[in-house]
C-alpha cells in the first residue's frame, strides 16, 4: 500500500504545506522569545523540521510492515513507544551534529543547542505521535472509502443478478407455451406453425439481443409487443384484439427492458384462456412530469379459473421496479366492474 501522504498530489502538497507554516511558526519563536539571530533560527527551524518531515515519511514502512493482525493493545503502545524514543534520539543526534557543524563557533548558541534537548524531546514525541494519529485516520478513512465502494459495487452485482433472475423467469413460460402451440399446429396447420416459428424467432433474438441493456426505449419495447402478440394471434385467431393508444411523446422515453410483455402476457391469460369469446386489451401509454405511464386494461371473469402461473409476471414486474428505482408504488392493480387494469409508473429522471 502507497504511502497515503504521497499517494495523490493534494494530500503531498497538504503535507509540506503544514510543515513550511511550523518552520515559520518554529523561526518567529527563537528569533522573538529565544533571542536567537534571525538567520541561525531560520537554519534551526529548517534543519529540524524538514529532517523530521523525512523522517515522517519514512515512518509509513514500519507502520505499514510492522503491525500484526491480531495485535493487543500493550504491545501496540510498546511498540510505539520504543519507534518514538528511537525516532526522536536519531532525529535530536542528527540535528544536533548538523547545527553544531555549521554554528560551532558561536558558544552562545552552541550552549543554547545543549541546554535545548529536553524541549526538542517534547516536540518531537509530539511531532511523532501526530504523524502517526495521521497516518491511523487516513488509513481509517482509505479502508472505510474502500468499504462502502466495494459494498456499493457488491450491492449492484446482487442487483443485477436479482434482475437477470425476475427476467429469466419470465421468458421460458412464454417459450414453453409457444412450443406446445408449435407442436399442435405442425399435425393441423404446418403453414401457421411456421409462420409461428419465425415470429418466435424474431421474439426471442430481441430478448436475447437485450437481456445485459437496463433500459430501452417505449418504442422498441412495442415493436417486441407486436411480435408477441403475433405469436399469441396465431393461437388465438379473432379471439385475440388489442387497442393501442400512445401518445408519440411516449416513444422515446426509457423503461425497463423486457418489461411490457408479461403485463399483455398477464392480460392474455385472464381474457383469453378459458374465454371462446372474443376480448379485447386495450394498451395505454402517455408521458406526464418526468413519468412514463403505463396502462393495461382488459375483461375479466371474476367466477373464472385463475390460468396456471398468473401473477408470476406481475409479481415479477413489480419486483423489477422496486429494485431498479427502489420504490414501491410504481406498480398498482384495480379490479372493478369485470375489468382488471395494470398501471405503473415509470420515472424518468433516473440516471440510465
């Protein structure tokens, strides 16, 4: 692991900036308070502190190195303790040879560099166990940083998968129908049931083709309705009729892909299965305040046989919603005077 003081130019610039004001700070002190000259205070303040931003530096490795995970606090603080006196003693010992080299002709001052040690001492305890708080803050806030991206990013794959799962319920009890309606018209009808095959076959190329995208535009969603509602014709007959009201500011707009099919699918089956007579599905889509809505309408027999696998779809669909945009009222169902009707809401200020 980089250094985190120098691991982007921001936090090394903050870095050396900090110790450029103490060397000031350091400077005004002897020159005002100590009576030192302002030159040999300067050299002071620079010689002390640049060597202890070295130091600092360098303070990472053994940091980074040195710690066992399973670690108890008293050990941790004699290892600190003993990298601080150690610290310290080599930076006063390197300091002072250097000081002394350059001013050893000033007795004054060279008494004064003497006498000194016991305060240098303090400040650079404190210089040290500073850098290291540093150091345990900034690490803190790398591996929480790192924490919530991968939890963010683990969030994402779940729902993905969560996605792909709901859509891959969704297609085979269509192809298996289909199918089967394959393998009557074959005996019956050879031509409908190769009519039916190609129109199967552009139905599940664009589910294919589509299966990674999140969002797809209204427009090519109705162009897959049309080829589902091809397929169902053919089973059907006359039987089968949609109305279709949509508003041409809808086409463009964005939506979920795949998931338009088992509303009709969904209308399909309580209108037509175990009806002889003709019924009809109307499909509404308009664009209102940063919404798309859609509605589906159809006839329903309340006395009627629930068809095997109803509300799978809706409950599918209604599962997709929540988990793309994280709310729970975008999908609602009314039952009223035999005719059952799907809205949902599709926002359309979510970033696709």
């Amino acid at each position: 692991m980089q250094n985190p003081l120098l691991k982007n130019r921001n936090s090394t610039i903050a870095y050396f900036f900090v110790w450029l004001i103490v060397i000031c700070i350091h400077t005004v002190l002897l020159s005002l308070y100590v009576r030192i000259p302002v030159h040999i205070a300067a050299a002071e303040s620079l010689t002390a502190n640049v060597l202890f931003a070295a130091i600092g530096l360098g303070l990472w490795f053994p940091l980074l190195y040195g710690k066992p995970s399973n670690e108890k606090a008293f050990n941790f603080i004699i290892r600190h303790v003993f990298a601080c006196l150690t610290t310290v003693a080599l930076w006063l010992l390197i300091q002072y040879l250097i000081l002394y080299s350059l001013f050893h002709s000033d007795t004054g001052y060279t008494d004064y560099l003497k006498s000194s040690i016991p305060w240098k001492s303090a400040a650079g305890i404190l210089y040290y166990w500073l850098i290291i708080l540093a150091y345990y803050l900034l690490v803190y806030y790398s591996n929480m940083k790192n924490s919530l991206v991968n939890e963010a990013r683990l969030e994402t794959l779940v729902r993905e998968s969560e996605l792909n799962s709901l859509k891959s319920q969704i297609n085979p009890h269509f192809l298996f129908n289909s199918l089967n309606s394959i393998s009557s018209l074959t005996m019956i009808h050879p031509e409908k049931a190769q009519e039916m095959i190609i129109k199967l076959s552009d139905f599940l190329r664009y589910s294919v083709a589509n299966r990674d995208e999140k969002f797809t535009t209204l427009r090519e969603e109705l162009e897959n309705i049309h080829r589902y509602l091809d397929i169902e014709k053919i089973r059907f007959g006359k039987r089968l009729s949609v109305h279709e009201t949509v508003d041409e500011a809808s086409l463009d707009m964005k939506l979920p892909g795949l998931i338009l099919q088992p509303l009709i699918e969904n209308a399909v089956k309580y209108s037509i299965y175990e009806n002889t007579e003709p019924s009809a599905i109307e499909l509404v889509c308009k664009p209102q305040p940063d919404v798309l809505l859609i509605t589906v309408r159809n006839q329903y027999d309340p006395e009627m046989r629930q068809p095997r696998g109803a509300g799978l779809g809706l409950q599918n669909i209604k599962s997709r919603l929540k988990i793309i945009y994280n709310r729970e009222d975008l999908m609602a169902i009314r039952k009223e005077n035999n005719i059952f009707e799907i809205r949902i809401v599709i926002p359309q200020n979510k970033s696709m």
